[in-house]
C-alpha cells in the first residue's frame, strides 16, 4: 500500500536566494551547482554568499564557453563533465533549436543524458538534433577526492537525470544538508521519476518547500519520523 504524502502548499513563487541564505544559515558554505549552463545561478550564488565555494558541473562545452565568461571568481569552479550513476562516458543529447542573434548555437539549456521523450511534444521547438559522447561521472567519485566533510547546498538541474545523480551521489547526499532540484510528475526524458519517486529515493530529507516544478528537500533531524 502506497502511503499518501505529507507535503507543504505548493508555491507559485519562486525560492529566492534570500531564502537560501536563511535556511543555509553561514557566510561560507559548500555549494554544488549540477548543471550550470552558463552561470546565471552561479552568478547568483556568489553575491548571496561572497564567501562560499562553489563547485559547478556542466557537459555541454557551449554553455561552458559562456560559463567561463561570464563567472570569473576564484571561488567558483567548472567541471566538465555530466554527473550520473557512472564513472566513464555517456551518451548526452544535445538541445538545440530556437536559434537567435544572441544564441546562434541553439538552445543549450536542455540536454541531458536521457532521452527527450514527452519534452518532444511539450516543448516542439526545442530539438534534440544530435548526441554527443561526454564524460561523466558519479558525485561521489568527485567529493572522494575533495577536502570537506560536509556540504551545505545541491542545485540541481539535471533534465531529468535526477535518478541517475542519486544513483551515484548517495555519500555525497548522507553529508549534505539541502538539496534542490527539478522534478516533473509527466516522464519529460526517458526513465525520469517524478516528485513521489524523488522522495522515496531521499528518506534521509524531508521536503522544506515545494514548487510546481521544483522542490528543496532538507536533512531530516535525528529520529524525525517521515
């Protein structure tokens, strides 16, 4: 029997970063932006957190030309690579279409390592025009190496790859106290689990703030029921 969930009033604002301060609750936190496009989050997290380090992961080398560009902070680092449940290459659908003066590329803010499925239909100008091997590689293979025992704040924007992420971050996630991501209850990519799979898959977190198309899962405090 599948339980029914306790959830909080979904939003129709969006998180602001004012409210990321407040729940992170320091000056200096660990942030993990998956995947960062070109850095407009980026940008964002460094003037709410001047002194944060911030760790950015993004495969398309489009968005990480602009990326690098536009972000320009010792704190702030890109990686290149797709994050997911391996550690090797993968097979990465490039986005594209709705090409423009400022975007002579296409549209690079939709790629993923699953397969568009219903983003087909829901979003007909948007194209998936090619794939791309790239490399990826699990969270957890990444923070192995890393200084830190704790982070403080996952933003995730993996086009529906949020399974695979889990897959292979669940020692980053048991270190982390907030994540955020995406989510989508119709299967936009190939295999996308929707908000019930999401949180079946965290029962260390509890949804702090829900949104229609996002949601901030929060560490559940020692010996809080679910």
């Amino acid at each position: 029997m599948i339980m029914p969930l306790s959830l909080p009033p979904v939003r129709t604002d969006a998180l602001s970063f004012d409210e990321i301060r407040a729940f992170v609750g320091k000056d200096d936190p660990i942030i993990l932006e998956v995947g960062a496009n070109v850095g407009t989050h980026s940008l964002k997290f460094l003037r709410a957190f001047p002194k944060c380090r911030l760790f950015c992961f993004e495969p398309d080398s489009r968005a990480i030309a602009k990326w690098t560009s536009n972000v320009r902070k010792a704190s702030a680092t890109i990686v290149q690579c797709a994050i997911g449940a391996i550690d090797g290459t993968i097979t990465f659908h490039v986005s594209g279409g709705l090409e423009s003066p400022e975007n002579p590329e296409g549209w690079n803010r939709s790629g993923s390592i699953r397969a568009p499925k219903t983003h087909l239909k829901r979003w007909p100008k948007v194209l998936f025009p090619k794939t791309i091997e790239v490399e990826c590689m699990r969270l957890d293979s990444w923070i192995s190496a890393q200084d830190f025992d704790q982070v403080d704040f996952i933003w995730a924007d993996v086009q529906g790859a949020e399974r695979d992420l889990i897959a292979g971050g669940s020692q980053t996630l048991a270190m982390s106290r907030f994540f955020y991501t995406e989510y989508s209850n119709e299967e936009w990519y190939e295999g996308q689990i929707d908000l019930r799979g999401l949180i079946d898959s965290l029962p260390d977190f509890e949804v702090a703030e829900l949104f229609p198309r996002d949601v901030l899962f929060r560490r559940r405090a020692p010996g809080r029921p679910r």
